[in-house]
C-alpha cells in the first residue's frame, strides 16, 4: 500500500458553528477512490484565534459511529483565550465526523493529516500524485 498524507484543517466560529469530515468526499481524489482505498484523519492540535473573546470558553464536540456502527458524541475539547488557548490531540477518525462548536462563539481552529491508503494498483498513481504535489508546492 501507498499512503498520501495531506494537512487538514477546519475553523468553528459563531456563524459556522459545524464542520463535516467525510472519508472520499469532496477532495480533490475522490473520483480516483475505491473500496479497497482507506481514508482517515488524525487531528493534532486545536486553538482559539486570536479574535475569541478573553474570558469565553469554547467547548467543541464530535459526532461520529463507533465500532458497532451506533452514533457516539464526546467533548474533545474546551479552550479558552484567557488559560487554555490551545491543546494537543491524539484522535483517529475513520468514519464521518461532525465537529461542533456547542458553547462559545470561537473561533477555533482545528488541525492535523488526512491520510489515504491506496490499494497496490494505484501506487504509480499516488506517486505521480506525490510528485506533482511537490512539484506544485517546491516548483
């Protein structure tokens, strides 16, 4: 297997309060994917920008399935400019997932690397890819 690995990121704030990472929609590859391709997104870290209120907290949660493919939502952080404006996160997704800001007007930003496992028969295609997104970002 070929792995592709992209930075992520999404923002929350008080007029986009949702955000939805889909594994093979809406990236660039998604016309190349297939069943034996696996997408998934690791976050790292997480901040308020600069502009959040000082004293405000942040509260972000995340919904998506578990194992047994029942929905599950957690808080995965609660950020505030004044004490905790930012923290680390060590989270792998491999399902959907819906991020919401449910208390606080952010804005907060979240990070970290979508993944794609090609199967055998797209490894000389993920490694044009590769090389073309080097060229692009290097050229």
């Amino acid at each position: 297997m070929t792995d592709l690995i992209t930075f992520w990121g999404c923002e929350l704030n008080s007029s986009n309060k949702e955000n939805t990472w889909a594994p093979g929609r809406g990236g660039q590859l998604e016309s190349t994917l297939d069943d034996s391709d696996e997408m998934m997104l690791t976050l790292s870290q997480a901040c308020v920008g600069a502009s959040a209120k000082e004293n405000e907290w942040n509260v972000v949660d995340v919904q998506t399935r578990g194992r047994t493919g029942n929905a599950v939502q957690h808080t995965i952080m609660q950020l505030k400019r004044s004490s905790i404006p930012h923290c680390q996160l060590s989270i792998l997704l491999t399902t959907e997932a819906t991020f919401k800001l449910v208390q606080g007007n952010g804005p907060v930003h979240i990070t970290g690397e979508e993944r794609i496992s090609f199967g055998a028969r797209k490894t000389a295609c993920c490694q044009l890819i590769s090389a073309l997104l080097h060229f692009v970002c290097v050229g």
